[in-house]
C-alpha cells in the first residue's frame, strides 16, 4: 500500500493484498481510495474496493445422502464502491455520511445436480445492494452526549442464468430496509455513567417480521481502574418483539434486565 499527495488537500490510497487458499489458489484483493480535505472541518472520500470470500470445506466436501461435492465451487467476490463525507461543523456537533454499492456476481445457492439425484453448492446467486449509512454526534456539555445514527438499504438479488436455486434468494436478501438508533449519555460525578438507547428496526419482508422499536437502558459504574459493573435493561417499551424467523417458530424478546462486569487488568 501507498499514498500520494495529488495536491495540497487531495490524497490518493492504493493497496493490494493477496490471499491464498487451497481450493481457489491466490485471490486479489485491491482498494483505491481518494481524499479531499474540502474546508478545514469537511472532508470528502469515495472508495473501490474488492472483498472475497474463499470457500469452506462445506461448500467444497460436504457429503451426505441428497448432498454431493463440488469441487468447482468459486469464491464468492463483493465489488464496492464508496461515497463518504465527515464534517467537525462546531467543536460539539460532527457527522459522517456514506453512500455504498455492493455488486455480488456469484454468490453461493443451493441447485440440484446435473443428473437430478442430489443436490449442490453453487455459484448461482447474484445482485446488488446498495443505500445510505450516517452518523451525527452532539456533545451538549462536558458531561451529556448524544449521537444518533440511520441506515437505509435496498437489496435486488436473482438466481443467474442457467441454475437453479432452491430458495436460497430468500435468505440472503431478507433484510430490514432501514435501522435507526439515538442514544443519550451522560457521566454522573466522576465513577458513574447512564446510556439511554431508541433503536427502530424496519420490517424485514421475505418472513414479514413487522418493524419495532425498543427502548434500552444502562447504568455504569467504574469500581476502580480496570473494572466496570453495569446494569442493563433492554426492551423497555413495553412490547414483545420478534427480530427474526418464519411465523409460528420465531423467538419473541421480552423485557430483560443483566449485570455486566468488565475487568481489564
């Protein structure tokens, strides 16, 4: 990896990792990204970038009764592109945006085997995802912050042409089309802090888990140097929710209340 100063506020990024594995040989993994200090305070970057995942021993050896090998299964690859911005507007108030696009051209399905008698992982998905990610934090005095965050997404999946995928399109595009989260924190005195926490989470559509919002809770207290005890409170809002899974076998989360102890010596 190695950068350039294209101008005084401009700054170029590339970098190439290599990776081998025993099934694919060596995959390439490369990343250009460039910078631009706009104004003192706002900096703009976008990004390309390659990410491979090289198969496991399930997709390549796995064997049992319906399910054959495949030893021509391929890595599944994500090409993305990246549109970002970060701005310091006041020393109390930042936020972050980025705009992405992920291409996936082979991604893992699951299709019956050239003669019909089992079936076989396969190269046979492909699609895009692609939305917008930001985050904004305001510090209101020296002992109280908030910082909120959003994330919108849209995902196209479909079976390539000449396979046949035996529903696999379902799982991998079934996600919530947005998240939101806002969270307030405050430090109490000198050894306690208080976290109160909003998430909304968007319907997720191939299950139809419906869209819910919750509401957590924590309370700190640094002990000593190194060790930490909180109480936690989660689901505060009153109302059972699903977060995944088919209707009739989905888990439903009620209110929940822990102790957490970190020790770092």
């Amino acid at each position: 990896q190695d950068e350039w100063k294209l101008a005084r506020e401009v700054e170029l990024t590339m970098g190439l990792k290599a990776e081998r594995n025993p099934y694919t040989g060596v995959e390439w993994l490369p990343n250009v990204r460039l910078g631009w200090t706009v104004a003192p305070g706002h900096f703009l970057w976008t990004a390309l970038s390659r990410a491979v995942r090289a198969p496991s021993r399930i997709d390549r050896d796995a064997f049992s009764g319906v399910l054959e090998t495949n030893d021509t299964f391929g890595s599944e690859v994500a090409n993305v592109a990246e549109l970002g911005y970060r701005a310091q507007l006041t020393p109390e108030f930042s936020l972050s945006a980025t705009a992405f696009y992920h291409r996936y051209p082979n991604l893992r399905s699951v299709q019956f085997t050239p003669d019909g008698t089992g079936v076989i992982f396969a190269n046979g998905l492909e699609g895009t995802a692609h939305g917008v990610e930001s985050w904004a934090t305001w510090q209101v005095s020296p002992r109280w912050r908030v910082s909120g965050g959003f994330t919108a997404l849209s995902e196209r999946f479909a079976v390539r042409p000449g396979h046949v995928d035996l529903g696999g399109v379902t799982q991998i595009s079934n996600d919530p089309r947005h998240t939101a989260l806002l969270r307030s924190s405050w430090d109490i005195g000198r050894v306690w802090e208080a976290d109160l926490t909003v998430r909304n989470v968007g319907r997720i559509p191939n299950y139809d888990v419906p869209e819910y919002t919750a509401l957590d809770a924590r309370i700190g207290w640094r002990a000593r140097p190194g060790l930490e005890v909180a109480l936690i409170a989660q689901n505060l809002s009153g109302s059972d929710h699903a977060e995944f899974g088919a209707a009739g076998i989905r888990a439903v989360f009620d209110r929940a209340y822990l102790v957490r102890v970190t020790w770092q010596p």
